[in-house]
C-alpha cells in the first residue's frame, strides 16, 4: 500500500477492492495543516484497506466442548473464500498432541476433492465430514459412538493458495455415571452408628451423591452426616426411626443414577440371655456325653464277661444228655455187647473219681466258691482184668469222642 500526493493505491490484487482512489485537494486543505498529519492519514487508509483478507473461518460456535461417551458430536468448521483463492483446497482435522515430543494425530482429510475418513485408526468409522461436498464452505465433521479416549484438541486446518486458516477446539468426553450400588455398613441395631454407602464403579469426576428418605417423614435423621463426594452417610446413634427407604442420586455434567435400599433399624439383643443359654446347651452336651460314654462302658464290660463265661471249663455243671446219633444207633446185641466189653477197670476207675455236678451255678457267689465232692462210691469187690474179658468173648470197641452237648466230633 501506497501513498503518493494524497493518492493510495492497493498494490496487491488480492483483495476485493483492486484500488482506491481518494483524491485530496492539497489546494483545498488549510494552509496551517502539518504535512505529518496528513502523512499519519494516509497510512491509516492503508491500513484499513490492507484488512480485507481472502480465506476466513466464519464459525462463531463454542470451543470447548462436553459430550456423554456413547453420543455423537458436531466440530463445526464453516469458511469463505475470495475469488483471488485460486489453489486447490485441502481440508485437514488433526488431534492435537498434549505432549510437545509427540506428533499429532491426522483424523480426517480432504484434498484433491476426495474425503479420507479411515485416516486415524482410533475413530474409523466414527469420523465423517458434515457436507457431502466441502468445498461449499463446510469443513465441520461428525464424531460418532463418543468415547472417553476421544477427549483432546481438535484443530481444523483449511488451505486454498495462498490462504491458509485453521480453528481449534476442545472436546472432552464424559462418561456417564454407572447404577450405584447401595448397602449399609456396620451393624444395623438401635443405639448403633450406621454407615450407608453409595458406590459407582464408573462415571467421569467430579461425581455428585445424594441421600434422600422416601417413606414415613421424607426427613433424614437429625444425626446423619452426609458426604457429597465420597457418597457416605453415617448416622450416629440410630434409632427405630431411622428405618426406612433411602435413595442414592449419584451424578456428574453429562448424566444420573440411583439405587434404593431398605434400612431396618433392630432393638439390641438381650446378651445375658444368649449367654445363659449357651452354658446350659454345653451342660447338656457334656451330660448326654457322660451318658452315653457310660452305656458303652457297660456293655463293653458285659460282652466281655459273657464272653469269658462262654470258655469257662465247670466242674461242676453236669454234662449235657448225648444226642442219639445215627453212628451210634447199632440195633443189634452184639454191638451193645462190645461198648461194654470195652470198659476196662482202668475206665471204670476214671469213671468212678470224677466229681458229680449236683448245681448249676446261680450267682457270681457260686462261681467263685470251689465245686463239691459229691461221695465215692464203694469200692469195686472184683476186678476183672482184660485178658479175663477176651476169655468171656468181650470185643473191644473205639468210643466215638463227644463235645459238651453230647454230639460226635
């Protein structure tokens, strides 16, 4: 920009305006005007002719943004070109590294009248631009299915020789609050503190509780101390009237939830009474014990008693009556003959010292008491010996032996 003899002309073409004329009567102009105030006006005229510029981003929209993760989103970019604006255009959205070592992310472009959208491997198929054809002044685009990794600094970048223009804008991506979980802590009996507890596991900071009573009153105990941040409410000393339903409101700048618990407020259990029964439980338990042991014992001891009774060898007890066994059933005299030709003095002898058994035994007395002798029988007048018997034609014959009761081994 130019001034000479109070003509200003526009030495680039760039602008709308090619030139200005403004013609300034030197003749006309007072004759005590400083030539410095005069010079001081022509460049104020250059410099307001030398503002008109060709590209401009014309979007007056927010830069800071806040969405829900799951959402979508709208980055506007909306620019004006001048017919001096002769380059190709490019459209370029890059995410803007927070760190100064690292480079920024190329999200979308548009350069030779063709879109690239599956730029960026982060937001493919979530990054689309706005307009179908940009180059009609539309560089905004479209984030889908919001997530949280998606919070940075957008910058929009337009290029049409020789202007270049570009807008930068803040998204931060917030994730909603998940349904609370609600429980009291602590034992629920009259006279005790009481914490409840309202926890979520995900949502974006800063979080927000809320305690509320739904039933009876709606009022909260006058001793409960809430906690905003933390989403604790203690109640200290709580009462039967501290029963009831409660609700959990927990949220932040994208989103609510809440959970409802019921608080049930007991009387304090009689201690003496639990302890006095539990000793005689145990008494008991040791009593059913002692018992039982002892009946073991018992018959342990009497199994055993039986037992040796069972071998004892009595003196005393007469022998059992002898089966008729069909070995011993002989029918003829000859056989008979023979079992009495079979005894000899010497068996008459044996037979004549053993003891008689009159009793049979009928306490522990009599088995402790030694067996009676019952009398010996007078004495034999003759003896006959064996070789007298074999005269008399006796025959000898083997005695099948026999148990107690009389049966045949």
């Amino acid at each position: 920009m130019l001034c000479f003899g109070g003509l200003v002309y526009q030495t680039s073409d760039t602008s709308s305006v090619v030139a200005k004329f403004i013609t300034i009567k030197s003749w006309n102009k007072p004759k005590g005007m400083d030539l410095t105030i005069f010079h001081l006006c022509c460049l104020l005229i250059s410099t307001i002719a030398g503002s008109v510029q060709s590209l401009e981003i014309t979007s007056t929209g927010p830069t800071s943004i806040e969405k829900a993760s799951g959402q979508t989103v709208k980055l506007d970019c909306q620019f004006s070109l001048g017919p001096e604006d002769s380059g190709p255009l490019d459209i370029e959205w890059s995410l803007l590294a927070s760190d100064n070592q690292k480079e920024d992310k190329v999200v979308i472009l548009y350069s030779g009248d063709r879109a690239y959208e599956d730029y960026y491997p982060a937001v493919k198929g979530r990054a689309h631009f706005n307009s179908a054809d940009p180059k009609n002044g539309d560089a905004s685009i479209n984030l889908t299915g919001l997530k949280s990794s998606d919070t940075g600094t957008y910058q929009c970048k337009v290029k049409k020789a020789p202007g270049i223009r570009s807008r930068k804008m803040l998204l931060t991506v917030m994730v909603r609050p998940s349904k609370p979980r609600c429980y009291a802590e602590g034992p629920t009996e009259e006279g005790k503190d009481v914490a409840l507890r309202c926890t979520s596991s995900e949502g974006t900071n800063p979080l927000q509780y809320k305690w509320e009573k739904t039933s009876d009153t709606k009022l909260l105990p006058t001793s409960a101390v809430l906690d905003p941040v933390g989403g604790t409410m203690n109640v200290r000393n709580a009462s039967t009237g501290s029963s009831g339903t409660y609700r959990c409101t927990v949220q932040n700048r994208v989103g609510m939830e809440e959970c409802i618990m019921q608080l049930s407020i007991t009387p304090p259990p009689n201690t003496a009474g639990i302890i006095a029964g539990a000793i005689i439980a145990v008494l008991l338990a040791l009593i059913l014990l002692a018992i039982i042991l002892f009946c073991c014992c018992r018959a342990r001891n009497r199994k055993k008693y039986e037992k040796e009774i069972s071998y004892e060898i009595r003196e005393d007890v007469p022998p059992p009556k002898s089966r008729v066994s069909t070995a011993r059933s002989f029918t003829s005299v000859g056989s008979q003959r023979s079992s009495l030709g079979s005894m000899s003095p010497s068996n008459l002898h044996e037979y004549a010292i053993k003891p008689q058994y009159d009793k049979i035994p009928s306490s522990s007395e009599d088995y402790d008491r030694p067996p009676s002798r019952a009398p010996l029988p007078p004495p034999v007048a003759a003896k006959m010996a064996g070789p007298n018997l074999s005269r008399m034609g006796a025959i000898p014959v083997m005695i099948p032996a026999q148990n107690r009761d009389g049966s045949i081994v």
